[in-house]
C-alpha cells in the first residue's frame, strides 16, 4: 500500500533544461504537508495530478493520441474496418497501415498528435470511436 501526501497546488510554470522539464507548482501553506517541507532538495517523489474541476471533482483526461495508436493495433478495430468496408485485406500488418491512414482521413489530419489541439479532429475522432463501440456491443461474445 502506498501511503501518499495529498495537497491542492496550482500550476505556476513549465521550463525545461538539459535534464528534463522543471514544474512549477504554488501550494497553500495551509495546504502543504510538514513532511513535504522536511524533506531535502533533490528528494525523489513518484507524482498524480488530477486537474480539478469547478465542481471540485477530478477532470477526466482522455489520452486520443495514444488511444488511436491502440486501435490501429487492434485486431477487433480492424473487423470493424472490414465490417464497413475501409479494409478489404486479410494481412495483419496492412490491417494497421490502412487503420491509421483511415483515421488520419476521418479525422483530416497528417498526424495523431493533432488530436490534441485540433478540436474538430478531436469531435470527429470521439464520433468515430463511438460508432466502433457501438458495433462492438452487437458483436457476439465468442
């Protein structure tokens, strides 16, 4: 069991160096935890940020980059490509290669990484997945 340090902080500054990226967060002193501050400079920390809401909940992230990647790889992706007619080849590796070209072309961008600040490649890639989650609820279990 992981026993963490739990505070609300706020993102102050992103710079990076030759070692990496340097964070930069703001804590309330009524929010800092003693044992954070007791600890020396150059302590290591294994990290979880959640982004917080107006509501105060945790913001969902949804990672469309990487979860692209992981469909072009998908055997069941590449049934339902075939179901609607996007793949009319049986060799797995073309399966894939025909997979990212199709979302590249549903979702008019040269790159996954433009799901991220592209906002209508991002709504277009969400219908997508949902169409492809919605013939994988009537497909049979075996």
């Amino acid at each position: 069991m992981i026993n963490a340090l739990g505070f609300e902080c706020v993102k102050v500054a992103l710079k990076q160096d030759r070692t990496g990226f340097i964070l930069t967060l703001s804590v309330h002193p009524d929010e800092i935890p003693e044992e954070l501050i007791r600890d020396f400079v150059g302590t290591r920390y294994m990290c979880a940020l959640a982004r917080v809401n107006d509501d105060e909940t945790a913001m969902s992230y949804d990672n469309r980059v990487k979860r692209a990647g992981m469909l072009c790889k998908n055997p069941q992706f590449h049934e339902w490509l075939i179901s609607i007619g996007a793949i009319n080849t049986l060799h797995a590796l073309v399966h894939e290669e025909r997979a990212i070209e199709f979302i590249y072309e549903q979702c008019s961008i040269e790159s996954r990484t433009e799901l991220n600040g592209n906002a209508k490649a991002r709504k277009q890639f969400d219908k997508m997945v949902n169409e492809y989650e919605e013939w994988k609820t009537q497909q049979e279990p075996f």
